[in-house]
C-alpha cells in the first residue's frame, strides 16, 4: 500500500506600495501638483529633464516622508541620498528616476493590524522618497493593441514614497487587511490622500510558496497592475493557486513579473524579473546629500495625528462604543472629527453614532460624498436627536429631515416648521382618526380583539398613513389598546 503525502505549502507575501505625497508643489521643482489639471500643463524644465535644468529638493516632501517613516515606527536616517534608477520609457524623460537606493531615508519600521481577531506585526524594511514618473495614455483599452500612446507629464516630478515591508504577510486576505491598515495610517498621518482609483495609492506584491516549516524562501513572482484592495486580494489567490499547481506538476518556478488581468481573473508574465543591478543604480550628482538632524524629527514626531488603531481604542474606551462601531467611524479622520464633535454637542455617544453609521454614511455613498463635503453641523445633528427625544418628531420623520439637512444645511428645528412636520401626540385628535381606522379595517379589529398582535402593527401603519407618518406611534398603540383590549 503506498501512502500519497501531499506536501503543504506556506504563502509568503511582501508588499511594495507607492504613495503620492499631497505636497502642494513638486519634489525637484516648483510645478504644481494639481489632479486633473490639462495634459502637460504642469510642467517645466526641471519635470521634463531638459539640459541644464538642475534639480531643488522640495523640504515639505521630505517631512512628509519622514512623517509617514515615524507613522510606521521607522528609524529615521540621519543622513541619507539620493540615486539615479536608470531606465528607458517615455514616461520618464530623463530616461532615470531620482530615487534612493542603499541610503534610504527610514529603515527598520512595522505596522500592527488586526485579522480575525488577532493582531499581527508586519515588518517595513525601508521608506525612500523618489520621483513619480509621468503617466502614458494608449489610444486603446492598454498598451498592446493600442495604435497610439500619449504621455501626460504633470504627473511626472510628484513626490512618491516607496515602502517596502518585510515578507511577512502569510495569506492573501491578510495582505488586503494590512493594506487596508496601511493605507489607514497614511490618511490619517496627512501626507498622502491615498486614493486607489485615483493612482495615488498603487500596489505590487511579492509572493511565493515554501514548504511548511521550511526557512527558505522559494522563487517569487511580482504581481503589478493591482487597482483596488478587492484586486489584490483576489490576485493574489489566484497567484498562489497557480503556484501550487505548478509545483505539484513537478514544475519549476521562475523569478518573473506578472501583470493581473482583471477581467479575466488571471495573471500573465510581463518579464523575467530585473535585479537592481540592471538599473545602473549611482549618487545623484546634481542633489547634496540629504542629512536630517534630532531637533527636526522630534519636530515632525510632536506634529502626528492620534492614528487609527489608537483612535479606535479610545473610543471603545472613552465612548462605550462596540468595536464595530470605533472601527467605521475611524475610516477616515473627518468621520472621526465629526463624530467626536456631535458628541460634545449631544452628550451622549451610541445615539450619535447609529445616526452616523445608519442615515450620515448612507447619504455620503448614495451621493458619492466625502465627510467634509456636505453641510450637516454636529450642532444640527445634536439638535435633531434633541427633537426625537422631546417627542417633538417621531424617528421615522427625524430621517427625513435629516436628510434635508444633508442636503442643504437648514436647521433641523426650522425644517420641522416649515414642512408642519411636528409629531400628533395629541390624545383627542389620534383617538378620532384611530376609531375610524377600526372601523374602516373590522376583520383586523377583529384579530386584535382575538390576541393576534400582529394585527396591531397593521392598524399603527393604518394611522401612520391617515397622518403623513406624524402620529405619535405610542399614543396610537395605547389608544388601539384602550378600544379593542380594554386597555
Ligand atoms: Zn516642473
């Protein structure tokens, strides 16, 4: 009898991430850094490398980059440099990129985030700040097949951040969370608006497969093209998959890069993998070395924000709140913002944060909103609820003004008068119209009177109904309860 052992594998996977840092300028010039501005209108002859032009180092760009460093608890270079990457494309006129190579400017950080439940440590092995390079536009849906390409170059000469973490991410899910977090600390930190679908967020991931136990890494490939955290994960599974199979098969597998084809699901070979050596790496000599002293650091240090995980905890903490809701209201710091400001206005915290989570976030995505976009004051929203609890509105009408205020910034007291929205708590005035709602619905009367209590809630909506939603429900079910069950 043969016993087939199957071999168990174990995922390893590092993450390269590309940041654009929301500098107002460029990082060698002093062109703007504008999204979406008319195609190589932000240009000038240090972006567009033209003889003689000679390169200035933006300082905003460096302490942003030292920011996000000590965001991702990183040592700080006291000195470091910069190099050029020399490669030919036509999006990088220069044909290299100044970037920096053996003396990055942090080392030696890691990013904590939760999966499932448990918190796992993921190593950043440096942070370096280069140039981004100009963006290439096909004729077609990409370059292969495409008649034509242009090239947009005020894209060209933002400043980037390159981390590159440590291969100690052991799932595709756990890669997705991490970037998630990552992405998180950035926002937070301010240096970067992080927009995936904007480019200013990019991702390549690093994976390969070892046996079980095995301390040795095997030969990985580099996936690009991941345009979304949904991509990366799924990317990512389906490399690992067919990484397995090969090795199953008996296969080899090669160092190589390849690019995720989101409509097909599938990854393809780009290249063979280049090593740095192919990049002719050498001192940029027209930059000085970049040194960066104790005073200045501990300055940036003073200057971060509360980061996301440390938020949440203090919301759970300090507020009460269920960890789901510490959780989506740190998505982004504005959301934080707002709702630690209408708190201080209401005084108390979980009615504040179902309005938030349930009707605010609601509106924000069906309008395609940020938090700092619409005109809802905490104050107003302290209001609204103010007006709910006083049994001026019901909730149901509440949401409906809240939604006018949304949209227009109104107060919500003022909203209530204007549209006569105050709710009928009135006795005599329900008892009228709940008599003729009886005698209008006999067979559910009947019901009620024969203990079927389902039927209450029918003759409620038949009431709501009469009254444009503005009855009192309890006043209403307490009167149907007095008439058919003798109170
Ligand atoms: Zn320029």
């Amino acid at each position: 009898m043969s016993v087939e052992t199957k071999v168990e594998y174990e995922i390893v996977i590092g993450l390269e991430i590309h940041a654009e840092l929301s500098t107002e300028s460029k990082v060698f010039c002093g062109c703007r850094t504008t999204f979406g501005a008319d195609p190589n209108s932000l240009v000038c002859p240090v972006c567009l490398g033209l003889p003689g032009s000679l390169p200035v180092l933006n300082r905003k760009a460096v302490e942003y980059a030292i920011k996000a460093g000590l965001a991702l608890n990183c040592e700080i270079a006291r000195y470091s440099k910069f190099d050029r990457k020399q490669y030919f494309y036509p999006d990088l006129p220069k044909a290299y990129q100044i970037s920096q190579y053996d003396l990055p400017l942090c080392r030696n950080g890691w990013v904590e985030f939760e999966i499932n439940g448990e918190v796992r440590r993921v190593g950043i092995n440096r942070v370096h700040l280069e140039e981004e390079a100009g963006k290439s536009v096909h004729s077609g849906e990409r370059l292969l097949g495409s008649e034509y390409s242009l090239i947009d170059y005020n894209r060209g000469g933002i400043p980037l951040i390159e981390i590159v973490t440590e291969p100690d991410l052991r799932s595709p899910e756990e890669a997705r969370v991490f970037l998630e977090q990552l992405r998180q600390i950035l926002l937070f930190t301010g240096v970067s608006d992080v927009k995936m679908e904007e480019g200013s967020l990019r991702c390549d991931a690093n994976i390969s497969l070892r046996p079980k136990g095995s301390t040795k890494f095997g030969a990985k490939t580099e996936v690009k093209n991941l345009n979304s955290f949904r991509s990366v994960q799924r990317a990512l599974e389906y490399e690992a998959q067919r990484q397995r199979e090969v090795l199953e098969s008996g296969g080899t597998l090669y160092q190589e890069t390849r690019h995720w084809d989101e409509n097909r699901g599938v990854t393809v070979a780009m290249r063979s993998k280049e090593e740095a050596h192919d990049y002719r790496y050498f001192p940029e000599p027209d930059l000085v070395p970049l040194v960066v002293d104790e005073a200045w650091i501990e300055r940036l240090r003073a200057e971060l924000p509360e980061l996301p995980r440390a938020r949440q905890a203090r919301f759970v903490e300090q507020y009460g709140l269920p960890r789901y809701d510490a959780e989506v209201l740190t998505t982004s710091p504005q959301l934080a913002d707002f709702f630690e400001a209408c708190v201080a206005e209401y005084g108390q915290a979980k009615p504040v944060s179902n309005w938030i989570m349930g009707e605010f976030l609601r509106l924000l995505k069906a309008e395609g909103k940020a938090v700092e976009q619409v005109q809802v004051s905490p104050k107003g929203l302290a209001d609204l609820l103010r007006l709910i609890d006083q049994g001026v509105i019901n909730a149901n009408v509440g949401k409906e003004v809240f939604e006018e205020m949304f949209h227009t910034g109104k107060e919500p007291g003022a909203i209530v008068k204007e549209r006569g929205l105050e709710q009928i708590s009135d006795t005599a005035a329900l008892a009228a119209i709940v008599d003729q709602v009886i005698a209008a619905n006999p067979d559910a009367a009947d019901n009620v009177r024969n203990g079927e209590m389902k039927a209450i809630g029918f003759l409620i909506g038949q009431v709501m109904k009469q009254t444009g939603g503005k009855a009192n429900p309890k006043v209403v079910q307490a009167l149907l309860r007095e008439r058919l069950l003798g109170g």
